[in-house]
C-alpha cells in the first residue's frame, strides 16, 4: 500500500514590540493630533474674528466655541440654533446645509459670487481665510435680493 503523506511547514514569526515603546508611540500621535487640532482652531478663530470684525461683529466672540458658530450663522441670515443642534448625529447634516447658505450669504454681503460658496464648502479654512484678508467691504443688503439668473434684455 502507497501512503502518500503531504507535509507543510508554515514558518510564523512574530515581532514584539517593548510596551513602552508602543505607548510612546501612542502618546506621540495623540500629542501630534492635539497639537493640530489646537493650531487649526486658533487659525480659524484669528480668521473669524476678522471676518466678523468686517461683518459689525465683536472679533472676540471667534474664540468661544458654540457662539462663534451662532453668530457665523446670524450673519449669514440663518438661525442660530442651528449650531447647537450640530452634535445631534442625525440633524448635524441638517445644520451643516444651514452653514453652507450662511457661508453663501456672507460671501455675497462681502460681494463676492455664489459660485464662491464652493470653496467655502470644500475647502473651508481657504474660504475663510480668503474672506478676512481681502479688501472687500462688508454690505448687508447685498444677500437681501436674490440675484436674477436672466440678464435683462436692453
């Protein structure tokens, strides 16, 4: 009788890692995230600031959380509840659409295009910051009157 025995060998090889190693690791990556999100807050509050500045706004109220939001809001024609109602998982979508008309309608009052809301949309930092150091003049009555999208004919 032919017995045939096939035969495998897997090799494993494991590498462990000094747990003190690994929690340096961590504690880097953790530090490194809080160091970012801190700088991009204080960046968009200074930014903020000087936009509401532009919009008759204190520039202080850029640096409290819940409130700047409101306020971005206000300015932008919209409620501003709206930004409380952000951390409700289901109805943050709702208060991110409320954001984006607010962010459309400002761009408008410092005449700029409605077109100019998409960057505002993805890129929002570069919105922002665009906003607070150009010349434009603030002009409330300017998001009043929706623009027409047929030219007059002469």
């Amino acid at each position: 009788m032919n017995d045939y025995y096939y035969t495998t060998s897997y090799e494993t090889t494991y590498t462990s890692t000094d747990p003190a190693v690994a929690a340096g690791i961590a504690a880097f990556f953790i530090f490194f995230y809080l160091v970012l999100i801190a700088a991009i807050y204080v960046v968009s509050a200074i930014f903020l600031g000087k936009l509401f500045k532009k919009a008759g706004v204190p520039s202080w109220i850029a640096w409290v959380p819940f409130y700047n939001s409101w306020k971005m809001l206000e300015i932008g024609g919209q409620q501003g509840f709206w930004a409380v109602l952000a951390i409700i998982p289901i109805v943050s979508i709702v208060s991110l659409v409320f954001h984006f008309i607010a962010m459309y309608h400002i761009g408008l009052k410092l005449g700029k295009s409605g077109a100019f809301v998409v960057l505002g949309i993805f890129l929002p930092i570069v919105w922002l910051i665009w906003l607070a150091v150009d010349k434009s003049k603030w002009n409330e009555k300017a998001a009043g009157a929706a623009p027409s999208l047929h030219k007059p004919v002469a």
